[in-house]
C-alpha cells in the first residue's frame, strides 16, 4: 500500500513539473524587435489591408493598420460617403470602424491575436484585422 501511495505521488510530482513547463513554453511568443509593415492581397471585393508593427522587448507596442478599397481610397471616418443614401451601409461602415479602433488597442493590451473579440457587426473588420495581423507577426517571429 505504501509502494502505491509513493508511487502516485512521484506521478503526481512528474505530471505537475511537466505541465507547468509547457505552459510556460506555450505563452512566451518571441518577436525580434523592430518595425514590420506588410501589405496584404486584395479580397474578392478589391479591399485590402496595410498593416506596420513596432516590436519592443517581446511585446507588441504600436499597431498602425489602415484598409484601402480597390480605388486607393481609406477606410476611415469618412468612408460611409461612398455609400451616400444607403443608410444600411454607412451604419455598416460606422461599426466596422468602431471594432477597426477597437482590435488595435485590444491586441496591444492583450498581446494574443487569438484574445481579440470579435464585436458583433464588425465581423467584417476583425477578418481583416487577424489575416494582415497573422502575416506580420508571423514575419516578427
């Protein structure tokens, strides 16, 4: 009986350590410090995203990502103009923004691509977002 307990507890002991060393491996990322900027590919609808990080001491500091359409044009504050009378799509626009502002700062804070919420009406956005995201920090590694 006392074999058994002996026996448990050195497997109690080794399972623990190794857990505990794994999850120490899975949650260091190491990026190399610098500047990436990448372009990605255009979508089926033209829109395309470009995207620099700033890398510092493992971390990700800065996120600078605009998306252009096929004419070169920013998304931003002003681009629900291109759907003028078309209340649907300039409310879309409005919340694709929103959550646009909203991944940035999210991923500084939380520093995992794959811990950045998508916001319901702004799906559009966060696909975006995680596919230029996903190249340059695929390119810090």
């Amino acid at each position: 009986m006392k074999k058994i307990h002996i026996t448990l507890l050195i497997v109690a002991i080794l399972f623990i350590g190794c857990a505990s060393r794994n999850t120490q491996k899975d949650s260091v990322t190491l990026y190399k410090n610098g500047i990436y900027k990448i372009q990605d590919e255009p979508d089926h609808e033209g829109y395309y995203s470009i995207a620099e990080v700033k890398i510092s001491e493992n971390k990700i500091v800065n996120i600078d990502w605009k998306i252009y359409d096929s004419n070169g044009r920013v998304f931003d504050e002003t681009y629900e103009e291109v759907f003028a009378g078309n209340e649907t799509y300039q409310q879309q626009c409005r919340e694709d923004l929103a959550g646009a502002e909203k991944y940035v700062k999210d991923l500084i804070v939380r520093q995992k691509l794959e811990n950045v919420d998508v916001i319901s009406g702004a799906t559009w956005a966060h696909g975006k977002f995680e596919n230029i995201l996903k190249l340059v920090l695929e390119k810090a590694k």
